[in-house]
C-alpha cells in the first residue's frame, strides 16, 4: 500500500456518480482521489494546494462543459501544467481533434476499460514526473553556469571571458599605449596583525568592491589583486585615447 502522504494526486470530474464510482474504485489504491461534480468545483481543486498531479475530465456536464474548464485550466499559470485526459462519451473524432487541441494529453471515450484508463495515468504521471526532473535539472545547470560566468568575469576581462565561452579560447592582443594602476594600502602589514581573519578578509572585500565599481565606470579594467595590492589597467582590452586621464 502506498502511503498516503507521498500519493500522487486525481482528480476525477464527472457529473455521473457510476463514472465517478468506476473510476474511483479502480484508482484509489494507488493514488490519492479528489472529485468533483462540476466545472467550477473542478477548477476550485485544480487550483487548491497541493493541486492534483492529473485531471480526469468529462466533457458533457450542465453550467460548464469539460472543454470550457480544460480551457480555464490551461490559461492559469497555477494549472497550466496540470495534464488533463477527457474521458467523455463524445465519440467524434471532431471531439476528440477539440479536446486534444485544447491542450489534453489524452481522450478516452465511454464505456472505458478501467484497467486501459489505470495504465494511461500511470504513464501520463510518469511523462509528468520525468518533465519536472529535467526542468529541476535544468534550473540547476542553469543556476551552476550563471556562478562560473560570474567567476569568469571576476578573473577575465569581459571580452576575454565571452571569448574563452564562445571558442574555448582567447587570442593574445598587443596594447602599445596603456595605462597601469598599482594600489597599495598604506599600512596593511601592521594593521593585519591586529585584526581577526573574518574581518580583515570583509575589509579588503568591501575595499576592492568599491575599487571594481570605480575602475569600471572610468572605463578601466581590474587585472588582478595580491593581498593588500590591486592592479588595474585602462586603455585595454578595449582602445581608448584617454587611458591615462581616465
């Protein structure tokens, strides 16, 4: 028996209490069932948390059809994802065009094999499951790569860095006319002996920060920084006639 608090979630909507019997019966073992008689309860469900992993939807039903909250569903960002399968007793294959452009994974149509609609759910639940693992995966690689541009950008010009991400590497330059910066902070050695690691290491931080910021908006570039010592260049790797004044 699976345990309730890690269940996946059905919601099963259908106005006819033997389609709602049927499919209850044969799902409940495995999943956790809401139901609903009607569109606006349904949409209610869907959009209640923890909102339900799949949705079995009727099409014929009063006030609101099953096309209608299929709709609904897919223009809310809170539900949009949620997959949807119509089971339903319209045999078209208009209907089922319909119910399929509206953004429904699947159609089944009445009377239905309990045991064809189980298997569906399993594997629409497991597609489902598949989806968010690689969006996960993705968002994680997504997160690592903006860290190693950042690092990238800490260490290398930005030019040099979009080089090295494009191509895999830089062409060495020769700048005949720059300006170099070497920064000292008077002091640092006698100083450093008295302060805390912690608080030495936060006060070069906000020092150098404050240097970036500087460098940059004169159109400079930060080389490198060697204990209390910051180098920075201005006239590459981008020209500039103004180097030195800047």
């Amino acid at each position: 028996m699976v345990e309730e608090a890690i269940r996946q979630r059905v919601l099963v909507v259908d106005d006819t209490p033997d389609n709602v019997r049927i499919l209850v019966e044969s799902l409940k073992e495995h999943y956790a069932i809401q139901v609903a008689l009607n569109g606006e309860k349904a949409l209610v469900l869907a959009r209640s948390s923890p909102a339900p992993d799949i949705i079995l939807l009727d099409v014929m039903m009063p006030d609101m059809d099953g096309y209608t909250v299929c709709e609904a569903l897919k223009r809310d960002l809170r539900t949009e994802s949620i997959p949807i399968m119509f089971i339903t007793g319209l045999s078209d294959e208009q209907d089922e065009a319909k119910g399929l452009g509206l953004g429904a994974v699947d159609y089944i149509t009445k009377p239905f094999n309990p045991a064809l609609v189980k298997a569906r759910v399993r594997n629409h639940l497991e597609l489902k499951r598949r989806r968010e693992e690689l969006a996960a995966a993705y968002e994680t690689i997504k997160k690592e790569k903006e860290k190693s541009d950042a690092l990238l950008l800490n260490v290398l010009p930005a030019s040099v860095a979009a080089d090295l991400k494009e191509s895999g590497e830089t062409r060495p330059e020769t700048f005949e006319n720059v300006t170099v910066l070497f920064a000292d902070i008077v002091g640092f050695t006698e100083q450093a002996a008295t302060l805390h690691p912690n608080v030495l290491i936060q006060e070069l931080n906000d020092i150098f920060t404050a240097f970036d910021d500087i460098v940059a908006a004169n159109g400079g570039e930060r080389i490198k920084t060697v204990g209390d010592t910051y180098l920075a260049v201005s006239g590459m790797p981008a020209p500039n006639r103004d180097h030195a004044a800047d």
